[in-house]
C-alpha cells in the first residue's frame, strides 16, 4: 500500500490519471471513497490524489487527540504533497476536509493553484456554538463506548443527511456503510482535536480578507449550518466565489455528482487558462450608483 510520512503518521494514498494535480480532502463521515464520481471524471484530465486522513484506517490512527487539530489537518495535505513531489494544486475539500481547504490556503498559499470548499462552516454560528460543542463531545463519547456502527445511527439522519436518503436511496446506503466502517479511536480523537478546536469561519475574517488564491466556495441550500458561512466567505474574500445548488444537504460533491463536477470542471479551467479574475472592488461599493 502506497503510504507518505506526515509528522511520523502514515497517510495512505490514492492516484489516477496525468497532467496538473487536483488533491482531493474527504469529510468526517466518509473517507476517500467519498470522491470516487470525481476521481473517475476529473482523472481523463487531471493527476488526482486522494488520501485517508489521520484517524482513517488504512492510514494510522494516532491514539492521543492531541495528534489530530485543523493545522496539523492542513499540514498533512503538504506532507502528501511534498512526498509525491507536487509543488502546486487544487485543493479540493469537503466539510472537515473543506475547512482543512480553507486553512490550507491561508497556510500554503504558495502549494495552491485553486480551493474549493464544500460545506465549510458547521459550528460557526455562535448562537449554536455551545450546542455544536456539546454535540461533538456526546459523539466522541458514543464512539468510545458504542463503537461506530452504533455510534452513527443518530448523526447519518441528520438534517443536512436526509436529502441524500431522498434522492438516491443506493447511495446513502453506501454512505452509511462506508461510514460504519470507521476507527472509533480515529473518530473519537478526530472529533476532539480537529472539530472541538477548529476555529469558525468568522473567527479567520482577517486572514480570508488578505487570502488571493482563487475559490470556490460550494453549498446546498439547506445546509443550514454551512450556508450562512459560505455567504460570509463570499462577502469578505475577494478571492471567492459562491455556488449555492438548490434543494441539497451537505456534501455536494455525492449528492449531486454531475452537476459538481461540471461547475468545478469548469473554475479549473478558468484559473488554469488564467481567465479567473478576483472580484472587481467596485463591486464593494454600498451605492447602487457608480462614483463619481
């Protein structure tokens, strides 16, 4: 199995297809696997890789928590990236994976071609965020005690979830069947280091202001905790831009394959014939009139 080193960690990893690299970042209910419908279409044109986090057998399941948080995340994606000899990419990601996009960019803006962001956000609204703290400790506690296919039974009919469950009945069964199959360890630890202590996304204000690699940033519209984050990314990184696909959860990217692919086809080609352009400041301004 191909492993690279993050930190003393072995990541495993995953690649197919030739030219500019695309680095895909998986979410905390799935796993690599969650990126197969892109892995499969973006490979015709594309170097893909893909890999397990830290936590996610094959790779390894560090057993202090204190060996997972969302900058050592953020690092484990250049670590994969330098092991392969890669010196740019679009980083592509998704919820967990899709803030660990977002920290990349403020981190490595140098190793990123692009980011695109997937349902980025949840904890973030500071009128749920106490709750959300409660929530991931009562899960990680559930993993340790329950193990996983007991753990989740609550967390896969979540609100964001059941659109998946509605529009493709097979699919959500191999979600959740991929999902059982988690480390409770990883999960566990994963839960208290990396979602307990990321910061929200109001919180990196500053520095998605002064961010200039090209974005994209993805949602459903009834995301409810993720929604309202990406709105705010669009209105303080001029770097952004905002999809929001209608009638859609969480992961997009699962949830509605060809539409996703065909949009974030389509930002790729625009930042690598060099035809993206950041926002126009004019557009900043408070008037509906242009200033003399």
């Amino acid at each position: 199995m191909p492993y690279a080193v993050s930190n003393g960690v072995r990541l495993y990893y995953e690649e197919v297809g030739r030219g500019t690299p695309v680095v895909f970042v998986h979410e905390f209910s799935h796993d690599m696997r969650s990126w197969e419908q892109q892995l499969r279409y973006f490979c015709r044109r594309y170097r893909c890789v893909t890999f397990n986090a830290r936590g996610y057998p094959p790779s390894d399941v560090p057993k202090s928590a204190a060996k997972y948080s969302q900058a050592i995340a953020a690092a484990d994606t250049a670590n994969v990236m330098r092991h392969l000899k890669i010196r740019k990419a679009h980083i592509i990601g998704c919820s967990m994976g899709g803030l660990s996009t977002l920290e990349f960019g403020l981190r490595y803006p140098r190793m990123a071609l692009s980011l695109t962001v997937i349902g980025a956000g949840y904890g973030s609204d500071p009128d749920k965020r106490k709750q959300f703290l409660r929530d991931t400790a009562v899960l990680a506690k559930r993993f340790e005690e329950l193990g996983t296919a007991e753990a989740i039974k609550p967390y896969r009919i979540g609100p964001a979830r059941v659109q998946l469950a509605n529009k493709d009945p097979r699919g959500y069964r191999e979600f959740c069947t991929q999902f059982a199959e988690h480390s409770p360890l990883g999960a566990a630890n994963t839960l208290r280091g990396v979602q307990a202590r990321r910061p929200t996304i109001y919180s990196m204000e500053r520095g998605l202001r002064k961010m200039k690699v090209p974005t994209h940033i993805i949602s459903g519209d009834e995301d409810n905790n993720c929604l309202e984050p990406g709105i705010f990314i669009k209105r303080v990184c001029p770097a952004a831009r905002l999809t929001v696909v209608p009638a859609t959860g969480h992961a997009v990217n699962i949830e509605e394959p060809d539409l996703f692919n065909r949009i974030t086809d389509e930002f790729l080609a625009l930042v690598d014939s060099g035809r993206w352009r950041p926002r126009d400041p004019r557009s900043f301004n408070k008037s509906t009139m242009a200033k003399k």
